[in-house]
C-alpha cells in the first residue's frame, strides 16, 4: 500500500501561471509532513514542516497548506528559477522517513 | 560552508568491487540517515544513526550493505560485491530534529 503519493508527476506552467501540487499519506498519528526541493543532480533542500490540519507555511512563491490526509503546495506566479522536482515526506514510524516520488515542475519563460 | 558533504561525488565501479562512502553531517546534528535514490523516484530510507548508535535499518536493506557512525561524527556507507542494480544516487542527510539537511550526494554507477 503506498503511504505517500505526489500528483500531478509532471507538470509544465508558464510563467505567472499559478497552480497547486498535491501530496496525500496513509500514515496515522502525522508527526509532520515535509516539502523538500530538488534541483537535478543535487540533494534535497528543505522549504517547510507542517504538523497539523489547518496549518499553512510561506516562502516566497510557495505556500503549504495542510489537511488531515493531505498536503498542498501552491505556487503562485511562478518564475523559471522555480523548476525542480517537489517532493513531500512524513515519518513512518520511528526515524523511518517516506517520501514521495515527487512532481517534476517546469516553469517556460 | 557548514551543510553536509559526501565524498566522493561520482563513483563508478565494475560489479562484484566493493565501494565506500562518505557523509559528514552538520557539526551540531546527532542524527544521521542514508538514503538511495534512482531516477524519478523520491529518497529511499536506509538507515539511521543517532550519535553513534545505528537504531533503524530499513528491512529491504541488503545484507551487503552496512554503515558506521564512529564516534558519533562521520559516517561510512559500504557496499560489498556491488551489482547493477545498487546504480543510484546516495543521500546522506544530518538533523538535529525532526528536519533533515541532505548533502549533494554521491552518485553510483555500476558497470
């Protein structure tokens, strides 16, 4: 059973074209959701945690909403600059991380 | 620069050598995970460290694979008589919570 998925797997915007991605989990008791950015052939670098239903974070074009079964990203007049792959992740038990298999944004001049 | 690095940053190896790797987290974090990734996938656990003591492995964790935190600082991932399939990424990510800091990771290829 899959515990975290990301939709859409792809998604292509122009620019100022706002959008959302989405992020839904299985796991119970949350003890945080994660957002991460990651640009080709680097690490992961983390934007936002949420913790619970109602909570919303902001960093610049991103906000991060979250609900009791999933997790929006909102990107709002999105640059080029903003093109990664988004990926979300929650606690699984323990120090067992899950992640998402992310949504790969590109955003056209 | 005080993020986490990983050395070496590319690898490539012939099938059956065994290769090593390196992370050293951020100074002031006590937790330490490995990840692998391949393409299009997101970060798969391996193992976790808190200060030197290994607490979680991942069941699909071959026993080819193992890890040491000594001393609570750097950490080492070892894979023995590599395969094909072990081609991927190698993230090492440091916390001192609930937030990971990932390196650049290191990058396998198997031939």
């Amino acid at each position: 059973e899959d515990q975290v998925t990301q939709s859409p797997e792809a998604l292509r915007l122009q620019e100022g074209e706002s959008s959302s991605l989405n992020c839904s989990y299985t796991v119970s008791g949350l003890r945080g959701l994660f957002w991460y950015r990651q640009d080709p052939g680097k690490g992961p670098e983390f934007l936002f945690t949420l913790y619970s239903a109602g909570e919303e974070k902001e960093k610049e074009r991103l906000k991060a909403t979250l609900t009791k079964k999933e997790s929006f990203l909102h990107i709002t007049a999105p640059k080029p600059e903003d093109s990664a792959t988004y990926l979300c992740a929650v606690p699984w038990g323990g120090q067992n991380f899950v992640f998402g298999p992310g949504t790969r944004l590109s955003v056209l001049p | 620069d005080t993020g986490v690095s990983q050395n070496p940053r590319h690898k490539i190896t012939k099938r059956g050598q065994n290769v090593t790797f390196r992370c050293d987290p951020i100074s002031e974090h006590n937790r330490l995970y490995w990840y692998r990734q391949t393409l299009g996938q997101g970060p798969e656990f391996l193992t976790y460290f808190q200060n030197e003591a290994q607490l979680e492995k991942s069941r699909l964790l071959s026993d080819r694979f193992s890890a040491e935190r000594p001393k609570g600082s750097f950490s080492t991932l070892e894979i023995q008589r590599t395969e094909q399939g072990d081609s991927a990424m190698y993230l090492c990510a440091s916390s001192a919570g609930e937030t990971q800091y990932f390196g650049p990771g290191t990058r396998l290829l198997v031939l």
